[in-house]
C-alpha cells in the first residue's frame, strides 16, 4: 500500500498537501524529520500516514491528555488502530492498553513526557518493536521557545536507553529560527529534513485594536456572530469569569475553561463547545492546544497575549477549515502589567536553578516586548507576524484591519528629534512615562529626585502624552530608539538613532484618518450550496456524533459536508469521491449520509414526476447574489455556479474567468521572477479589479480581488465565458 492508498483509504483526501509527501516518504527512506507547519497544515497526517506504513509502532509524545484523546477518537473513527497512555486510564485500563500494544493491536500510541521515564513504560518499550519517535508540540523541548517544558529534556535519554534507534519527526506549529535549531540539537536528529512550510494562513483576517471599553468591543464584534462557533482568550481566570458572566448576560450561548474549575466542568464544558451544544468558549490559555475543531470562525484575545508564538498558535485555531475567520486582539494599558506579574509569578512543573529560570525570564520579557509592538503597529499585522518567525513578506497582505485602515502621513520630523535628544541626556536610564514627562516639562517629585527637571530637553514639546507615546512606539519600531526586556523596560538610543539627527532627515508616521479604525472585516464564506440539504447533512452528523460519543467534525468536517452538497453522491463509490471520506467512514456512515441526500432529492421533485428532475431554470444575471465584500475569483466562480448549475449549464473557473478577462483586456500578463501572473490593467482597476502584490513562501506573487461591480459584471456575461 503506498502513502496515497492510505491517505485515500483512512482519511480519504485524494491528494497531500505541499511539503506533506516530502516528509513522509523521508520518514519512510529511515531519516529524521522537523516539520514547522502552521495551526491547520496537517502536521498530524505526517506520521499518521508513516505510522500506517512501517512495520512496528508509532509513539507519539504529546503534552496535553485532551490533545491525544481527540488525536485518538478522530484516529479510530477514521479505522487507524491507536491508543494513548496517560494518567487518565484506570490501573486496569492502563494494563489492558499496554497488553493490547505488546500484542501489535495499536499503529500508534500517544503518551505524555513524563509517562516516558516510569518503570512500567521502560519495560513496556523493552518489548515492542518501536518504528518511529514523533515529538509533538516540539518547541516544548527548546528553552528559547515560548512553552518550555522541562519533561521534554527527558526525550534524549528516552531515545538512548532503546534496544535499536527509530526514526525521530518532530513537529511544531511555531518555531522562530532560533527555535528550530535548538530543537534539532536538543533531540539529536541525524542530518533531519527541515520543512518550513511557510507560517502565512491566507484566510484569517488580523486586527488589533485598543478599545476604550473592552466589553462594549467585544459585544459589538460578536453581534453578528450568536450561532457562529469562536473562542474569546482572557488572561487570567479572574478575566474569564467576568467576560463569561457578562456574555451569558448578554444573551451569548457561552461557555467557560480555566485550570480553577473543576476537572469535571472542564470536561463538560469543552465537550458542549466540541459538540456544538455551546459556541462560544471563554478561557485562558489552558484551552485549546490539539483542538481540531473545524468550524470556529472567530478567535477573539481579549488581553495581550504573553509573546507571538502564542498569540500566533491560539489565533490559529480559527479558520481551520480554510474558511474566512478572524482574529481580533483588544488590549489596553493593563494588559503589559498583568503579563510581566504571569512572567514573575508563572508556576513551572519541576524546580529550576536561578541561572536557568533568570534566563528564560529575560526570553519572556523579550518576546513580551515584541508581542507589545505587534499591538502598536500600523504596518501590516500579517507581515509583522511573517517576519518574527523568519520569513520575508511583502508590506501589506490586503486582509488585515492595518492594511484596511486608510492612514495618514504625519510629519513628527522635529517631534522625533526632540524625543531622541531627551533620551540621549537622560542617558538610557529610564521608561517611556518618564521620558514624556520630562518632555512636556512635568516637575513632579520623581522628575525633581533625578534632576531632570534641569536638563535641556524638559519641557520641549507641548504635545499630549497619547501622541508622544505614539511617537516613541514609532521610533523603537523603526529602531531610532531602543526598548530593552526588562521587567522594567528602559528607552535607549537605537540602531538608527544618528540617521534620525541628520539635518535632512524626514520622519513620517502613519496614523488612521479622523482616529477611525477600520472595521471591514472579511466577508463570509459563500457556499454554492443549498442550505437546507446542508443543514439536514449537519443534523445526521450531529445525531451520529451524538451515538458514538465524539465531536461532531470527528464523523466529518463541514467541508466534507459542503462537497456532498456539491457532489450529491448515490452510491457508496461515489460517496468515496467525495474529499474527507475514507474507507472506513464510508463503511460507517454512508448509508445514512446517502439516505439523506436521497430523500433530500426526491423532496425537491414534484409529486406528480415523482422520478423525474426539476426543469433547469433560465440563466439570469440579475439572480446572482455577489458578494458586497472583494473576493477573490475561485470566490466569484462559486457566487456564479450556484445560478448555472441551477440551470443545467456547465461551472465556471477562476482560471476561464481570469482568461476570458485578459481577451477582454481588463487583465494583462505580467513575468515577475520568471513566472507569469495576471494583474488588472487601468480599465480592469475601473471594472472593480483590485491586484496587490504579496509574498508567498518567499517570493512575490500577485493577488487579485473583484469588487462588487467586477463580480455583476463577470456574471451577466457568464454564458460567453
């Protein structure tokens, strides 16, 4: 069976995604493997497909029991034999699984870190022929990473004391540069093949804004949202009982996690979020990791986040079914203080010597500060977050509120110069507040203490402190000026400080027009499908979800939903075609999913041509629904097929659309980097063709969206295309 029959037969995709077979087919050739792929990439089917293939089994170390309980129901729903081994099992449920893996039942069992150094474990590997090591979640093991965990460093040893050595894959969703190599030689891989599949997730809209009321923000954003599946991220469990609370008082079907509740009410509660019972979930940082729930559109952090690498990972969990999501982060003043008091007062599981904890406190503190400017920036958020893990995006990505927020150039030259002379004579010894204070000449007792109230630059600049604030965010950003990770952060002179000083120098900052922020969020998905058939597809599951006791995306995804709406398979080879369906669930569940779409079928006849089709409709343009929001054009063929489908005409796609409207001269072809692409020429633009220039994976792309107009227009010559 080759790595395509099982993707096919188990998971039922009919092809992988980039970067997937190379790992795979390197972990079959016996080499060593560190996968970073983001939230959503399918890390996962890298050493699942593997594991199906090799002769022994697949351990897989994993950090949280949640994640490998889902890992494992979504597994044997899926066919794939595997188990996990963690303290939630009984003595003698823990007997019968290794009982089961010594007698070859298990592909793959999960564990924990520390399960790996018992005695009971050791004599169990002793007995087993074990294939291949994946370590999950690997920047765990890196003390540069933002979740260190000191049960990782026992992974080396773990690898050592094995009769024969397996093929090690590692795998992590974030990892900076840094990171990545600290987890290559931590865990000692052997010349390991290192896939970075790029970080960027085109469908998720980022924005970050600084609400005078949080609440009010955040009531605001999900007005529109009480069936839509989302999680709200708060810092503290104080925080997500007072969000909680006032959600549920606001009418919101909401839930709640934090390590204060119960291990019951933890567990009740995220299985009503996992089975649609509840959509929206309020919690800290405790929820969330291995959480493969597909459907949630929305992640809301209502506080900053600690660093990047977590912002990044928990924003991920939205849109993972690569529909449009968002990804909202509302901070304010406090949220810096909170962090630095989690930094101080953060409970590690064992006990670390001073060295090693002063050390990883002066990561957090570095990674809190750039997390700080990610919050102040009016630059591009998705090229802010592209660039921190190493990659080199273009300056705007056109789906982000900064790139949608139409800014104002400000002159802040003599401002600027004024701001770094101070911080020259003040030597770099102190905070921004202090700075600003000196600046517009506020003698109060600290300034008087220090003598800065004698010093040339006090009381320069008659400016309110919310604009030079602003101003000395801009110049750090810009490295003019330099803030240090301090828990107590100081403002020195930057890289760039002297360029700033010259006698021609000009300083620009960007500021949003009247102060207002954008708020054109992305348009929903359009789905070419009919919704009621949709809805009956989403009962059925929810009912057999209901029987066997997992989440309702386990059974199938929303996508694989919306393919047999597309599809309307009638017999158990076509259902096979459709893209999520494997062998096995076909086996399950295809009958009943085939019933339905019959009897959904033959509702739609008319009574007295009880096996006949309903006649095709007439082709109107003026029936097309476009979309008020740009889309991009595989979006306007979907928004066009619903209509010629009705009709009984053939589908578009986006490559006949962009074709057909290069003849039309609306598109020329232009070579950037020897490859060719289509961008809107002066008459496209008018149409209503927006082409923005991006990065992808290292190099620059054009992308194109369709307005309105450009979509009525596309439609109402459809039949000619």
């Amino acid at each position: 069976m080759t790595a395509h029959d099982v993707l096919k037969k188990y998971f039922g995709y009919d092809s992988f995604r980039d970067g997937q077979e190379n790992l795979i087919n390197d972990i079959l050739a016996g080499k060593d493997v560190l996968g970073i792929m983001p939230t959503g990439a399918g890390k996962s089917m890298c050493f699942q497909v593997p594991a199906m293939m090799m002769s022994g089994m697949t351990l897989v170390v994993s950090p949280l029991i949640s994640l490998m309980k889902d890992q494992v129901n979504a597994l044997n729903q899926a066919g794939v034999p595997a188990a996990f081994i963690n303290s939630s099992l009984s003595e003698s449920q823990m007997t019968r699984a290794l009982k089961n893996a010594r007698d070859g039942v298990y592909k793959l069992i999960y564990v924990a870190p520390e399960r790996l150094v018992t005695h009971e474990f050791e004599t169990f590997v002793s007995l087993v022929d074990i294939s291949m090591l994946v370590v999950d979640e690997a920047h765990c093991i890196s003390q540069w990473g933002q979740d260190f965990r000191p049960s990782y460093t026992a992974i080396p040893n773990f690898v050592a004391s094995l009769r024969t050595r397996p093929v090690l894959s590692a795998f992590t969703a974030t990892a900076t540069p840094n990171v990545r190599e600290d987890i290559a030689a931590r865990l000692a891989l052997k010349a390991p093949t290192v896939l970075v599949s790029g970080f960027d997730r085109p469908n998720l809209y980022f924005e970050a804004y600084k609400p005078p009321d949080k609440l009010i923000a955040l009531d605001s954003f999900l007005a529109d949202k009480k069936t839509a599946s989302g999680i709200v991220y708060c810092s503290t469990r104080k925080a997500v009982d007072e969000v909680h609370t006032e959600l549920i008082e606001l009418g919101y079907n909401a839930s709640r996690y934090h390590a204060g509740l119960s291990d019951k009410e933890r567990h009740d509660n995220q299985d009503d979020f996992l089975h649609d019972r509840v959509n929206i979930m309020v919690a800290t940082n405790a929820f969330g990791m291995g959480i493969d729930k597909s459907n949630v559109s929305f992640v809301v952090h209502y506080n900053m986040p600690k660093d990047i690498e977590a912002y990044y990972q928990e924003a991920g969990r939205a849109g993972r079914d690569g529909e449009p999501a968002t990804c909202l982060l509302l901070y304010g003043g406090r949220d810096y203080a909170t962090q630095l008091w989690l930094i101080d007062n953060g409970e590690n599981k064992v006990q670390l010597d001073y060295e090693t904890e002063l050390m990883l406190k002066e990561r957090s503190l570095e990674r809190l500060g750039k997390m700080a400017m990610y919050c102040e920036t009016k630059d591009c958020l998705r090229a802010y977050i592209l660039r921190y893990f190493g990659e080199k995006p273009s300056q705007a990505c056109g789906n982000c509120a900064n790139c949608n927020t139409i800014y104002e150039e400000l002159d802040i030259t003599i401002e600027a110069k004024k701001i770094i002379s101070c911080v020259a004579r003040m030597r770099g010894r102190y905070g921004a507040n202090m700075i600003i204070d000196v600046l517009r000449g506020k003698a109060n007792q600290r300034v008087r203490n220090f003598g800065l109230d004698r010093i040339s630059t006090f009381g320069i600049l008659d400016a309110p402190a919310t604009r030079l604030s602003d101003i000395i965010n801009y110049l750090i950003q810009d490295e003019y000026l330099h803030k240090t990770a301090d828990k107590f952060p100081l403002v020195r002179l930057g890289a760039r400080a002297s360029e700033a000083l010259a006698d021609d120098a000009k300083l620009a900052m960007k500021a949003a027009q009247n102060n207002i922020i954008a708020t054109k969020r992305p348009a929903k998905s359009i789905r070419p499908v009919d919704g009621e058939l949709f809805d009956a597809l989403k009962s059925l599951r929810m009912e057999i979800a209901s029987k066997n006791k997992v989440p309702a995306f386990v059974v199938f995804p929303d996508s694989a939903l919306v393919d047999m709406c597309m599809k309307m398979p009638s017999s158990i080879d076509e259902f096979l075609g459709v893209s999520g369906v494997g062998q096995v669930k076909a086996e399950r569940f295809g009958k009943a999913f085939l019933d339905e779409i019959k009897k959904y079928n033959e509702n739609k006849v008319d009574n007295t041509q009880s096996n006949m089709q309903f006649e095709p409709k007439e082709y109107d343009s003026d029936d097309v629904k476009a979309s008020e929001e740009a889309v991009t054009v595989s979006a306007v063929a979907d928004i066009i097929n619903v209509r010629l489908m009705q009709s009984g005409l053939d589908k578009l796609t986006g490559k006949r659309i962009n074709d057909w409207l290069v003849k039309q001269g609306f598109m020329e072809i232009v070579q950037i980097d020897g490859k060719n692409f289509k961008t809107a020429t002066e008459k496209g633009k008018a149409l209503g063709v927006r082409s923005l220039e991006r990065h992808y994976r290292g190099e620059k792309t054009i992308m194109n969206f369709y307005d309105k107009e450009a979509q009525g227009y596309i439609a109402k010559h459809a039949r000619e295309i």
